[in-house]
C-alpha cells in the first residue's frame, strides 16, 4: 500500500427502502420516521456493546453509487453554485457520507434505525455514538444554507425533487 493511501473496509450494509436516488430523501431531517437497518458483520458485533443506550447514531457510509467527483456544483438546497465542501453533495472525491439517524433497537448484529436518508445496500464504513454534551453547538453559522427558506429547503430535501 502506498503512504498516501487510505482503504477503507466496510463493517455491514444499511438497508432501506430506498432503491430511487432521485426519490431519497436529501438528508435524515427530512427522511422522518422512515426505517431501515443496519446489518452489522458478525466479526464487529462486540462493538455494538452498549449502544442501544443511545438515542442517535451516526453513521459513515460510502456513496457507491456516485460515479462522479465534482468541486464546483449546484447542492440541492440552492441553484448557486459551491465548493463541495461546502455542502454534502455525493460527488466528493472520497464519497464518504455521514448521516445521524434515530436509534430504535439491536437485535444481535441488527441496528434497526429510524430517519433513514441512505440508499439500499450502502457499504457502512463506521458507527459514532451522538452525544449531546460534545455535539451541540450554540450560536452556529450554517454558511449559505442560512439563507435558504425552511418551506423550499422541505420540499427539495423530501426526495421528490429532481436535481
């Protein structure tokens, strides 16, 4: 393996309903109460150990589905264009994405989830606990996105806006 390299293996799949990327839901928020799960490979069960305490998870996947890598693009919550990291956009050059989901229970090596925005069969790559002391923030800029009305940032994200 070179230096600069990083290789990732996946540790499960997230299932959902989700088969459409045109018809998933952009982002948890508006994914609300839609379900999914996670099936956790049995060589990492013993991680799960004591998650099911947890209200809310993050989990990191990989974006296999994104065939592009795109610096400058128009985000779907705006018709301007940004930097991809500047947004969440799929087409970022390692296609890692992230989303924080309702934990509902676990079953063995089964994380059943709620507010689900991810493809069916997407490779997870980690799970992270939330926690309210280190994640939440008061006084936050939110950049662009600021600007960006509630009613069209709803209607965009829910999954039946064609990019």
């Amino acid at each position: 393996m070179k230096e600069d390299q990083i290789i990732f293996k996946p540790i499960g799949t997230i299932l959902s309903p989700h088969t459409d990327q045109n018809q998933t839901p952009i982002q948890p928020v508006y994914a609300q109460g839609i379900e999914g799960r996670i099936v956790v490979n049995a060589e990492f069960i013993d991680g799960l150990k004591d998650l099911q305490a947890f209200s809310h998870i993050y989990i990191f996947y990989h974006f296999n589905q994104s065939v592009k890598t795109k610096l400058l693009l128009k985000p779907f919550l705006e018709d301007k264009i940004h930097g991809v990291f500047a947004t969440r956009a799929p087409h970022r050059p390692n296609k890692l994405g992230m989303s924080l989901v309702r934990l509902v229970r676990i079953e063995e090596n089964i994380i059943y989830v709620k507010d689900l925005d991810v493809l069916d069969k997407t490779p997870l790559i980690d799970i992270k606990p939330y926690v309210k002391r280190f994640d939440s923030r008061d006084n936050v800029s939110s950049g662009w996105q600021d600007d960006v009305r509630e009613e069209d940032a709803k209607k965009r994200g829910s999954g039946n806006f064609k990019l």
